[in-house]
C-alpha cells in the first residue's frame, strides 16, 4: 500500500474508531496505532485495520519507527 493511500489513526477510541468504520467502509486502508495488544486492538482488526503498537507521546519511538506510518 503506497504512503499515500493510507490512512494512520492514534488513539483509536470513540471517535476514532467512528473514523475507522467509515474509512473501511469506503474501502480505505486503514491502521490503527495502539500502545498495547489486547481486546481493543483486537476489535480495531476486526474492523478492518492493520494493527500497530505505538506510543506517539514518547518522540524517541516516534524517530525510530518512522516507517510505522510512512510507507
């Protein structure tokens, strides 16, 4: 999937997640970025998203991991 095509959401909790559902059901790729594995980024998979874990409040992981969201 080309950079340009998708679509990064942080903190996907209510109002993400009501971006999230209307994103992929336009068919846009989508991918969610949460700070633990568990039975929300679960629920996000189900929606339809490509699951990452991620803490965007700390810049060091944010450096390092560019490519999390810059295809």
């Amino acid at each position: 999937m080309a950079a340009s095509d998708l679509v990064l959401i942080a903190g996907a909790g209510g109002v993400g997640s009501a971006v999230l559902e209307r994103l992929r059901a336009g068919d846009v790729p989508v991918r969610a970025m949460v700070r633990r594995d568990g039975e929300h980024a679960a629920a996000l998979r189900e929606l339809g998203a490509e699951v990452v874990l991620g803490d965007l409040t700390r810049p060091e992981f944010v450096a390092a991991h560019r490519d999390l969201y810059l295809d």
